[in-house]
C-alpha cells in the first residue's frame, strides 16, 4: 500500500514586486498552516518523508508543518520540479518515487494539486484551498502503477474554524 498526502502551500502575499517563485506567506497563510499542521498527527503515516516544491510559499509551508509534527527539518527534500501547477508532471513526479517508501507528504501548488487529487481519490473536491491536506490511499507496491485510490481524509483551514 502507497500513501500520499498533499497539502497547498499556504496563503501567499502578491504586496511585494517579487517573482510568483519568491513570494512569501502572508500572516493569515501562516496562521492557517499552524491551525492545519496541529490537527493532522493522528491522521500521519508511522513513518514518511517530506518533499517540497523549492517556491518560498511552498517551503515556508513545509517547515511551519514539519516543526508542529515534530518532523526533522532538515530532512525535508526540496524539489524543483514540485513547483508545478500542472498534474500531469506532478503524477510524472510522484510515480518517480522510490517503492521503498510507503508514505510521501508532498507541498506544492494548485491547479495540480486539485486536479491531481480528483483524478487519483474518490472524492471530487472542487477546490483544495491554501494550507489544504489531502490524504490517499492506494493498493499499490508500487509508485509508477498508482491509480484509483481512496481519499482517505482532508482537513481545510475552514473546517477548523
């Protein structure tokens, strides 16, 4: 069995004449990244890893919740080709994965991730909002076969509110 966790980096700021790649988060997206990343631990895997898409947005993400889950931060991996917006290279990344690993929790961007979780999960969710965590389950050994799974749980900012 494979798990996937998805979760949208965190709401971003657009105030500063910065590249999309530089923008950093703003105070509401670091406040919803605590509220998310402290009501996930029963829902985590034993054991997993961490990638992140190498945007500021995406990685600011990645530490607030790898510090609430008492998850090394240096053992975060940062990939450039996470900073996609397109499903089909983020199904392209995580078919890549290694089949020693069970569990990936992977930051990254919409539309992909939207897109991603509603052609591989159960549940047609029509928008995975900033700070969203989107857990699946496949009956797979290995990553590159994954297909249909099963959304196993989502927790958005506004159900914790």
């Amino acid at each position: 069995m494979k798990n996937l966790i998805l979760i949208r980096h965190a709401k971003s700021s657009w105030e500063a004449p910065l590249k999309d790649f530089d923008r950093p988060l703003m105070k509401r997206g670091i406040l919803d990244a605590h509220e998310v990343s402290t009501n996930i631990s029963k829902f985590l895997p034993k054991t997993y890893i961490i990638w992140s898409s190498t945007a500021a947005r995406a990685s600011e993400t990645a530490l607030i919740f790898a510090q609430n889950i008492s998850y090394p931060i240096e053992s975060i991996v940062y990939k450039d080709d996470l900073y996609t917006f397109d499903d089909k290279q983020l199904e392209k990344v995580i078919k890549s994965c290694d089949n020693s690993l069970e569990s990936v929790i992977l930051f990254g961007h919409n539309e992909a991730i939207t897109n991603f979780v509603n052609k591989f999960g159960d549940v047609f969710i029509e928008n995975v909002p900033t700070s969203g965590f989107v857990a699946l389950k496949f009956e797979s050994e290995s990553w590159d076969t994954i297909n249909k799974g099963i959304t196993h749980k989502t927790i958005f900012p506004k159900d914790l509110k």
